[in-house]
C-alpha cells in the first residue's frame, strides 16, 4: 500500500459520506493529555493497534499533525461505544449476500461486532508473527495494512478488505469532522482546504 498523500485525502474527501446523526453518541472518557486516552471500546493492545494504522493512513507530516495528533483514535472509540456500533439506525434484517460495491456492505456484523471481531483476528496473526504492529518499522505497516486492503485474507469471517475500508473511511471522517464528534483536536485540518469553520460552541481544542 503506497503512502496516502494530504492531497488526496483532500480529493476523497468531497465523495465520504456525511457523518449522520446518529453518531453524535456517548464519548470515550479521555485522560490529561499527557496521559493519553482512555478508551471506552477498545482494549489496550486494540488500541495500540488502531493508534498506529490510523496514524499510516493519515501520517504527520511537514504541514502538520497526522491522524494520532488529531484524535481520530478517539472517535472510531467514541462511535463504536455508541450507537452506531450497536447498529441502532442499520437495517438489520437480510437477506446477507454478495452485492456490488455501488450497494454497499451486506453483513451480518454490526459496526461494533465487525471491528472487534476482524481485531482480534489481526491480533493473532501478528502475535504469531512475533509481531506488534506498532512496533514495526513504517514500510512493514504499510505492507500489513496492503494486505489488509487487498481482501486476500478472512478475519473471522470478516472479510478484511472491508474491515480496511471501514477503518480508511472512519479515519478520514475523523480527522476532518467537527471536534463536536469527537476528536479533531485544534480543528487541526481545516486550514488544509480554507475552511474557517463554523466556530460558534466549538472550544479550541476538543480531547
């Protein structure tokens, strides 16, 4: 998986979809930030897991802070917590089957149960590895999360190119959404594309 530029989380930007409603569930308690997050979904070795793949898919670089600076981290915690995790507003009822990727996902999974699920799947594989990911040199994480992406692997019977996708898709929702949501400290990506931001109730800095 080749390097993911600004500009072209920029570009993918104007095709995500709006952040719905729903979203706006219950917070991830976060610690001093000195003392890092404390997450309400994630355990510790999901975390560190999360941490570093969001940081590979939006990276800190010379004009500014990656994914870990902005928070996102903390809001996939915050919506997998919630009630979009527990798929409240989903439609849950089948039929599961194949479609084309213009239809979407049709999966048994719940947001919720499909990240834990895929997760420790991707925790074993790299336990047997003798492996933590984010310990691994930058090339390597980027060659997992390639292989994560290219679907060629199940993680317990989800398969992994739409866990990647999911992952992909909530991090850039989170590094450009309002801090209201949950993370996006600083509203530290507006800059990037001019936009000012509606600041009316929006504190400098949301942890």
């Amino acid at each position: 998986m080749r390097k993911v530029t600004r500009r072209e989380v920029l570009t993918a930007v104007g095709a995500a979809a709006v952040v719905p409603a729903a979203l706006l569930a219950t917070a991830a308690v976060a610690s001093p930030a000195s003392a890092g997050p404390i997450y309400a979904f994630f355990n510790a070795a999901e975390a560190r897991f999360i941490e570093a793949a969001c940081e590979r898919l939006i990276p800190a670089d010379a004009s500014g802070a990656g994914a870990l600076g902005a928070g996102v981290p903390g809001y996939l915690d915050r919506h997998l917590a919630g009630a979009w995790g527990d798929g409240e507003q989903l439609y849950r009822k089948g039929p599961w089957q194949p479609g084309t990727p213009s239809q979407g996902q049709s999966r048994p999974f719940k947001p919720a149960t499909l990240f834990r699920t895929a997760l420790s799947a991707i925790l074993r594989d790299l336990e047997k590895r003798g492996a933590t990911f984010s310990e691994l040199p930058a090339h390597a994480q980027d060659s997992y999360l390639h292989s994560l992406e290219s679907g060629r692997t199940h993680l317990d019977g989800v398969p992994s190119a739409v866990f990647f996708d999911m992952l992909l898709a909530m991090t850039v929702e989170g590094f450009f959404s309002h801090p209201h949501h949950g993370s996006f400290r600083d509203r530290l990506a507006w800059p990037m594309h001019g936009y000012p931001g509606a600041l009316a109730g929006c504190p400098a800095t949301a942890r």
